[in-house]
C-alpha cells in the first residue's frame, strides 16, 4: 500500500515511528481560520436576506417608523434598522449583511456574532467582534421578521429556491416560529419542547435556552429524534461574556458547568436543518474559533487615567478583589473560584441537571468522558481584564457601571441607556437614566419598552455582590480608577 504525505505525517504524529525519523502534525487549530469560520461559517437557518431586511420598516411603529417614513434614502432607512435591533456595520466584507448575521449568497443567517460582536462602549467609531453586544433587540428582530411574514413570502421576495426556510412563521402577538420551535416572550417559563423564550431586555440575550430546546430534538450523536423533554429547564437572561477573558479560563460559561473545547460552540449549531453528521464534521471549525477567541486581548481603557488614584486602588484590589477575580500585570494569576454570592439565582436553577446530564452523555460532552459539571457551585468569579468594557454587569446585565457593582445602595431599580456611544468615565460603565419604575406611557411600542432594564423582573435581579459597601467613597473611587487600567 502506498501512503500519502499526509498519512506519513499522522503515523509520524501518533509516535508509530521512531522519535529520530522526525515528528510532524496531522492537524492544528488555526486561529485565521477560526476569525474566518466566526465572520463568514454558516452554521443556522436563513433567515432573511438583504430585501427583506430594506423592507422591515413597512411593519414598525413608534419612532422609527417616522424616521424611516421621512426619508427615501435606503442607507439611511438602514442605519436606522442596525439601530432598532442592536446590529453594528462589520468591519469585514459582509455581503451587505450587518454585523452579527451571515451572509451566504442571498441568505443571511443568524451566527456566533450576533451576540458576541458589538461596539466597546465609548468607543463608537468601529465595531469589535468579541464584546458582548449590548444593544442587541433580539426579540424585536425577530418579532418584526414575523410580522412581514403575515403578509409576505419571505421565500418568494428573497428567491429562496425550496420551502424549508425557517422564516416561514406563524404570527402571533406573544410567540415566534423560529429555529424550528415557538419562541415566547416571557422570561422564567418552562422551555419543554417545541418552546423556547426570548429575553425580553435590551442588550441581554436567552440564546443558551436554545441550544438547551436544540438537545431535546437529538440523540447522543446530535442526531435528530422525536422531542424528548428535558425536566427544569426555565428561561434565563443573559448578558454575553467578552471573549478576551476566555485564554484564562479552563471552562465555559457563567456557571463554568462545561468543559473548555471546541465542541461545546457547536451546540449552537443544532437547529434543525442541520444532521448530527454535519454537525460532528464541523468539530474542527469550532476548534478553530477557540483557538482564534483564545488569542484575543482586551482593549485599552482609551480616556484619561490617573495614575497615582490608580496605584492606591490597586492596593485596595489586591486586599479585596484579588482572592476571587485573579491579579494583574507581571505575574498574573486567576483562582477561577467559583461561588454564591448573592446575585440572581435563575441561571443556576434554570439550566437543569437533567440537562447537564444529556449534554455529557452527548457528542458535545465528548459521551462523559468532557468534565461537565452537574451541580456547579455557584456562579464563576469573571477574569477582569477589560473589565471597563464589558458594562453591563453581573451575569444577568441588571447593572450599568462598576460603581454601582461596588456599591449596591446605589443601583438603580430600572434604567434606560442614554447614549450607547458614550461613556460614563466617572461611574466606569453605561452612561443611564435611573428610575424607580418604568415611567408610564400609553401604547409605548415594545422595541422602546424593551429599552428599559427593570431589575424586578425575574433573572434581572440587581442584588448581591456587596463586597464592595463597606468601603469608602475615595476608596471606592481608587479602586474604580485602578480597574479602568485591567
């Protein structure tokens, strides 16, 4: 039999020949390739395409509508649809698709970056891929998609040339054909099959109770079967964690109940057009997305700093912080602790054991040999490099500035962005209105209602996390100072 370089090089890669006739590797993630997979992998239904896009606005209300009504000009009439739903400009060609969807000939598809890109706040002029996207409208998105399919053939005005795209929905007030299941609006709902809910808040997203719906439909293999319910699983918001934290981290997401690998990106992958087969033989690809979000850094604080005020609050850091969030500069470490500390339970009670147990035992669990953690001990203390960045705060998004994650007295019980280009350099995060409650207005459209962060509502509580109360209020300041320089 005659080999090819490339089995030569596997034989050599398993130690089958001696060390001394060299070594050569069959196969290596690559970052480029994984930047690539991020912007341009088609790994979800189409959705939409650019035609249908320009012609959303037909189907708004409130403000936007007026706007969009007031001008011919479709690039503007654009500018203002990115605005209404949280999307920014891609820094890349996109097909004419804007950041956070996929452009795949005339489809465009919903991807990774639909929640991890955005704009770092306070710096508006270009979008970043690996910063949470904290103006994405999800729900409003996809609520206006379903409202131009009540009266419109998406697969007809897009030219789609089969009847299987997923934006052929049902209308309905409170749900959304989607993905294969019913969305629902209302956070803290059973998600059994068929269901799923949307989260209903500006800038947070509910995208894990899907991939936690996608299990239901599949095999150990991700093949697809008939549903078989998952017991506990309860809708949760979420607020998307910069990926320029994960090369510290040794596991997955705000309960670190998964195992860091490439596999557990592709759960998201699991709609249902997509065959357990094709989805196993894009194994690599998700290797190569990690391999690139591994070697992201965090941005630089780009505003004035005063380092003396600094120095002071990095003492302050180190006697406080440092235990749980890691240290800085030369010789860093991160503890990874994990641990109650207050802050909404929703998400630990939410993602059910039950459903820990069918991701282990699955493909993406690597069949139980992957450390899933059934019973996480809490929620993971994050890395908190950039952490001036990444406003909102918590797991959940209930707080909009490092002082207020430092001083819970302080944090406002709902409130609103002012302005997502600015950014508020005394408080270190989200330049906001504060409320006692959402201010009353008749017939308010829900994309400005969605606009509202109310802390009441369930999965959005602000509580915990006081360890920084007892402090003073120059303490406090100096602390907030030295985090700005992470």
């Amino acid at each position: 039999m005659r080999l090819s370089p490339r089995s030569w090089s596997c034989i050599l890669a398993a130690g089958l020949l001696p060390a001394a006739m060299g070594v050569s590797s069959c196969w290596q993630p690559d970052p480029a390739r994984g930047l690539d997979r991020l912007q341009h992998g088609v790994y979800q239904d189409r959705l939409l395409c650019s035609k249908v896009f320009d012609e959303l606005h037909t189907v708004w209300d409130g403000n936007d509508r007026r706007l969009a009504d007031s001008t011919t000009d479709i690039e503007v009439i654009r500018a203002i649809a990115r605005s209404r739903y949280g999307f920014g400009v891609a820094p890349y060609d996109n097909g004419g698709a804007p950041l956070g969807l996929v452009a795949s000939g005339n489809a465009w598809h919903l991807s990774c970056l639909t929640c991890h890109a955005g704009y770092v706040p306070g710096l508006p002029a270009k979008a970043t891929i690996g910063v949470a996207n904290n103006r994405l409208d999800f729900l409003t998105f996809l609520k206006d998609i379903t409202k131009y399919a009540a009266t419109h053939s998406i697969n007809e005005t897009c030219g789609f040339t089969t009847s299987t795209d997923a934006s052929a929905r049902e209308s309905a007030p409170q749900e959304i054909r989607a993905f294969g299941m019913t969305l629902r609006e209302e956070t803290a709902t059973s998600s059994q099959c068929g269901n799923a809910s949307v989260a209903q808040f500006r800038g947070t997203t509910n995208a894990f109770i899907l991939s936690a719906s996608y299990l239901q439909h599949r095999d150990a293999d991700l093949e697809r079967i008939d549903c078989v319910g998952i017991p506990g699983l309860v809708s949760h918001p979420l607020d998307a964690p910069a990926w320029w934290t994960t090369a510290r981290k040794s596991r997955f997401y705000s309960d670190a109940f998964a195992e860091k690998n490439g596999r557990a990106l592709l759960q998201f992958a699991m709609s249902l057009q997509n065959s357990g087969s094709q989805i196993r033989a894009w194994e690599h690809d998700g290797q190569d997305m990690l391999a690139w979000i591994d070697t992201q850094k965090a941005p630089r604080y780009p505003f004035p700093l005063d380092a003396g005020l600094a120095a002071t609050g990095r003492t302050v850091f180190e006697s406080n912080c440092s235990r749980c969030h890691g240290t800085y500069g030369g010789g860093s470490t991160y503890p990874a602790v994990r641990a109650i500390v207050g802050t909404d339970e929703l998400r630990l009670t939410g993602l059910s054991r039950a459903f820990k147990e069918r991701y282990a035992a699955s493909w993406l669990g690597h069949y139980g040999k992957a450390r899933t953690e059934l019973e996480p001990a809490g929620y993971l203390a994050p890395p908190l490099d950039g952490v001036w960045a990444t406003a909102p705060y918590f797991h959940n998004g209930a707080v909009p500035t490092l002082a207020h994650v430092l001083d819970s007295s302080q944090r406002p019980v709902v409130w609103r962005v002012k302005d997502f280009d600015s950014y508020d350099q005394a408080n270190a995060g989200l330049l906001i209105d504060g409320f006692a409650e959402i201010p009353p207005e008749p017939g308010r459209p829900g994309v400005e209602l969605r606009r509202f962060i109310d802390t009441t509502r369930p999965g959005m509580s602000r509580a915990g996390h006081t360890f920084g109360d007892h402090l003073t209020p120059e303490t406090r300041r100096a602390l907030i100072e030295y985090l700005k320089s992470l």
